[in-house]
C-alpha cells in the first residue's frame, strides 16, 4: 500500500549544523540505546523508527501511523538528553517525504559525511538498519528506503569518482602522522579501543611498515562496535595487548596513541601526559582521538611537543583535495536525487511527469 507523503520524516544533526562539542551532547550512549528506543516506539503515532548514531551524527527516521509524530519525537529527543529547545532549533535538521529518501541515499553514499566520499559510512547505517530490523521497529517503508540506499550508495562508488584518494579514516591518520614524523616504520603505535576505526588504522599502519603495534581496550570481553576482542585485532598484525586498567602508566613508551572508544568520559587525562613526557624528554607525541564523546582532555593540546588531533581536524585534512573530486561529487548528487525521486514515486503509487521538480517534499531546519 502507498506511503501518505507526509508520514515519512527524518529528525537529524551532524556536522554540518553541530560543532564538536555540540554533536558530544547529542551523541546517544551506547549503554542508554536500549530505554531510547523504547521511549521512541512509545510514542503517540510512531509506526517505524530507525536510529543511526555515529561519531558525526545522529538521526531518527521514522513513519506515522495516521499522523506525523516529528514534533513528538522532537521533544522525547530533547527531554532524553535535556537539550533545550533553542538549542534543537539551531543544531539539527528535519526532512519529510522525498527529501528523506533523498538524504539517506547521501548518507549511504558518503556524500553526506565529513570526510567527502568515505567508505564506513555505509557500513555504519547497514549496522542501524539490522539493528532496527532485529528490534521489529523497521518496517515496509524503511526497509524500502535503506534497501534502495545501500544499492545506491554501491552504484556511486563504482560509477563515479567520489571516493577517490585516501577517503579512509584509517588512511588519513597514517598519512597524518606520516607529516609529522615522517617514515611511520620505526614507530611505536598505541590503540585505544577496538571498534572499526581502530581496526582500519592498525590496518593502514601496518601496510606502511609500522610492526610495534599495541592494543588495549575497556575490557577484553566482545566489542560490539567492531565485534572483535582487542586481542583478536593484535594477533592480526603479530601485535601486543595491554591491560586498560595500567595503559597510562606505559604512555612514554609510544609515538603515537589512537583513540577511539565509547567510554563518554576522558581516559587520557592532561597529567597522565605531562607524566609521561617527562620521561620521553624531546620526542615528540603524536595523540588522535576520534571518539565520540572525546576520551582525551582537550587541554592536553597545550602541552609542549604534543601534536593533538580530533575528528574534525582529520576531517579537514581529508578534504584537502575535495576541489578535485567537485565535479564528480555533483554528478553524483544530480544521479541520487533521480534514484530518490524514482523510489519516492513507487511508495507513494503516484508517479509524476519526468518534467516535474525532485524538491517536491519539505527540507527545512528543525526550527
């Protein structure tokens, strides 16, 4: 049966409208996952829901059932992490109709993402829908709309050129430090947490020679970001564990320290560095922390021969040759909006004449 135009909705923030430390307000903990989607199915109108929450964004998409329950779930989302509503208002984004379809294909593709282009993207929101799928809150409307957006986002990275270049997380961290300490064979690597990044990282270090490579993590219990135990990621590369509980007690021992957890609270504290520098006088530290919220306290920047990066500075670096792959990005986007209005037109049984404008659903703020 047909989807009423109005009763599909997204409400999402990202990037785009939130900075670093507004996305760390917004970003669901992953032990609180389970009481919002229930708060979420509760409520009044809610037919299917879907969460996708990333490092860069989180985003709700959803069907009504006889009604739009945007503005309700706009407010449920607020009291649960007591955001004000100026704040909603400002920091997050809505869509209803075809324009959701059209993001989520942009989302898949990469073309919405920080980094232009990146591949683990679309291995994220394949993770959100299962997630959905396995909590019987997706339905026939968003299974329609992700099925389609996985198959778009294969179609643009292997018929355009969006992609091309180091759009890899773990690429973009090894070229990094490759800038800063130049030949990355003779350094000594700490990773801090076991989920994808830390595993494309470890992968990207190895291939360009680095074999000193420790991993720790919260607890060598399942990881369910990446579903591999820290010690699974170091026998991949003949590396070394190290207990959580006494890491920072072994940082003057590494070059470079990666850290990518989902603890919510710094685990790297500017005095757990200062002690360590003291012990590693005129060489350099090397910190990335791509974690959401962050786990190294921003303050330990300040700190002398300290070079500290987080997600948005490795984002900017990556996009460093985004002005080559402009073009490629357009067409692109031109080609998802068609597939978007395609598919927008099969749920709603109401195809239009090919003439007609693809900004027929509303796209606007969430204010």
């Amino acid at each position: 049966m047909p989807t009423e135009p109005q009763s599909l909705f997204l409400l999402g923030s990202s990037h785009r409208v939130a900075s670093l430390e507004e996305r760390e307000r917004i970003n669901l903990p992953a032990d609180r996952k389970e009481s919002f989607y229930e708060g979420l199915r509760a409520l009044p109108g809610m037919k299917e829901c879907l969460v996708l929450n990333t490092c860069n964004r989180t985003e709700i998409y959803g069907t009504g059932n006889g009604m739009n329950p945007l503005e309700a779930v706009k407010k449920y989302l607020a009291d649960f992490r007591q955001l004000e509503a100026e704040f909603i208002a400002k920091h997050f984004y809505q869509r209803e109709g075809e324009a959701v379809v059209k993001h989520a294909f942009e989302v898949a593709s990469g073309l919405d993402s920080q980094m232009v282009g990146e591949t683990e993207i679309l291995g994220q929101v394949k993770e959100a829908y299962e997630d959905a799928l396995n909590r019987k809150s997706a339905g026939k409307t968003l299974n329609r709309v992700f099925q389609k957006s996985f198959q778009a986002a294969k179609w643009a990275r292997t018929h355009t050129g969006i992609s091309r270049g180091q759009v890899n997380l773990g690429n973009v961290i090894c070229e990094l430090t490759r800038r800063i300490f130049g030949d990355v064979a003779a350094s000594r690597l700490l990773i801090v947490g076991a989920g994808e990044v830390a595993e494309l990282a470890m992968t990207a270090f190895h291939s360009r020679g680095t074999r000193a490579i420790t991993v720790t993590g919260r607890t060598f219990d399942w990881c369910p970001l990446s579903r591999k135990k820290p010690e699974e990621l170091a026998e991949r590369v003949d590396g070394f564990t190290l207990g959580f509980n006494t890491f920072q007690e072994s940082l003057h021992l590494f070059d470079i320290v990666l850290c990518s957890t989902a603890k919510g609270d710094p685990i790297i504290t500017r005095e757990a560095i200062r002690k360590a520098l003291t012990k590693r006088p005129a060489r350099p530290l090397f910190l990335i922390d791509v974690a959401m919220p962050r786990d190294i306290e921003e303050s330990v920047g300040t700190l002398e021969n300290v070079y500290l990066y987080n997600l948005d500075d490795v984002s900017a670096i990556a996009n460093e040759n985004l002005e080559n792959r402009k073009g490629e990005v357009e067409r692109c986007r031109d080609a998802l909006a068609n597939r978007a209005s395609n598919i927008w037109n099969q749920l709603t049984g109401s195809p239009r004449p090919p003439s007609a404008s693809n900004q027929s659903a509303t796209e606007r703020s969430a204010g």
